[in-house]
C-alpha cells in the first residue's frame, strides 16, 4: 500500500519493462506515470504488431500487459507505489520527488491502434473453413434468487453446458454482442485468440485470451481449436460468471 514498503527506484534515461496483471476479482484498473509515457509492447503474453504509446492503460479482470517506459527528464511518478529518490547532475545529493496518482477509463484497444488491418481482417470474408458463431450477452435484473442472472444466448451456467462444439484444427469466428449497461472481461480458457474487430474497426494480429468488451459494444475474434479438452468460456467479473454468464465449448 502506499507509504508501505520500497519505491519503485529508476535513473534518468534508463528504459524500464513493467509486467502488470490486474488480480481483482471484480474491478478494472487504469495505470499512469504522471509526465511519462509507456510503450505497450505485450498483452496477454503474447507481443503486439504495432507497439503503442499511451498515458494510460486500462487493464480489466484477468487482463495483463508488459509496457516499456522511458525518463526523458526528472519528473514525478505514479502507480501510488511511494516516492523516489534520483542522483542528480552526478553531485551525489538526492532530490525527493512528490508522489501522484493518474487514472483513466480509456481502454488502450478502444484508442490506440495496437494491430493492423489488412482488406482481409475482421469484417472481410471468411477464410475457408471457418464457422461464424453468434454470442450474445444479456442481463436479467433478480432473475435468479431475486437477483442479477447473466445469458449467453438466452441461457445461463449450467443450461450452457455446451455452449458450442468444435473439430480440431479448424478456425472459428465468435461475434459476440454485450447487450448490457455492464462491462466484461470475456475469457477463454486454454487457447489464445486473434481479435479481428471491436465493434466497427477491422484489425488483425492482436492475440489475448481477455477481451473487455464495455457497455453495449461488439467484438469479433477467431481461435483455432488447437487444444482438445474441454474450454471454459466466461465473464471474468466474479459476480457475472457466479450469475451464469459461463459455458463449456467441447471438442467432438
């Protein structure tokens, strides 16, 4: 917590690598360094085509990012991790420097354009042997024991068991469509997937396998069925996938 523990000690001019999970069960999160910018070079473990700059990242449950950030002059930090203390002009005094805290409910995919989109991504045709599949997620208010009950399609967990099958080897298309007020951090277990599209913009190259998707938007992504066994597929927000926005996609 902060004023607890070890600042986060750097020089100036050095480049820095951060590697940053959001472990919060039920809330995302927006990271700064006041007068800093970050290169996102990672998100999911897995590297981006086209590293970005941005002042803030916004990382939703179970989301993760490895950003690179460079000192271009003495300035104040951020994160509410505590204070630091530089060498300056090589003169050995220390100089303190105030401690801040930046946020932003800006999500890095929704304003910086992290892919590329070639005539094919996203909204182009259909690469053979693909299969669109069609997911929406609704809410309904005290649906279940008098409160919230989340669907996929119109069902929840376990009446989503399975949700969809799949063969090995081939690709698949999910179109999916938050039709909530809420946000969710859509999850798949087991693979990593391509994100082809957030809501009208094509793109390509972006692998995760945690998607935010916030209030009544669409996304597309495509995963190849590339690991037999049984996938969970669900709303990282624990309370949403408690409220049955969860399914099983099998393999057959």
């Amino acid at each position: 917590m902060l004023g607890h523990g070890e600042p986060i000690r750097v020089r100036q001019g050095e480049r820095v690598l951060f590697r940053l999970l959001n472990a919060s069960a039920s809330m995302g999160i927006s990271l700064a360094l006041a007068g800093h910018r970050f290169t996102v070079v990672a998100l999911d473990g897995n590297p981006v085509p086209t590293p970005a700059t941005a002042d803030v990242l916004k990382l939703d449950v179970a989301e993760r990012a490895r950003r690179h950030r460079r000192d271009e002059q003495p300035r104040r930090l951020g994160l509410r991790i505590g204070r630091r203390w530089r060498p300056q002009h090589g003169d050995g005094r220390r100089r303190r420097v105030p401690r801040i805290a930046a946020a932003s409910r800006n999500g890095l995919l929704r304003r910086k354009p992290i892919g590329t989109t070639p005539p094919s991504a996203g909204a182009g045709p259909l690469p053979r042997r693909m299969r669109p599949i069609n997911l929406k997620f609704e809410k309904i208010p005290g649906g279940r024991g008098g409160y919230n009950r989340w669907t996929i399609n119109g069902k929840s967990w376990p009446d989503t068991n399975p949700l969809f099958t799949v063969q090995r080897g081939r690709r698949y298309r999910l179109v999916m469509n938050n039709n909530s007020g809420d946000e969710h951090p859509v999850h798949m277990h087991r693979h990593s997937f391509e994100v082809t599209k957030v809501g009208d913009k094509p793109t390509s190259g972006v692998m995760k396998d945690t998607i935010s998707m916030p209030r009544y938007t669409t996304a597309e992504i495509d995963f190849v069925a590339d690991d037999p066994g049984a996938t969970f597929f669900h709303c990282h927000h624990q309370d949403h996938m408690d409220e049955g926005f969860a399914g099983l996609i099998t393999y057959a």
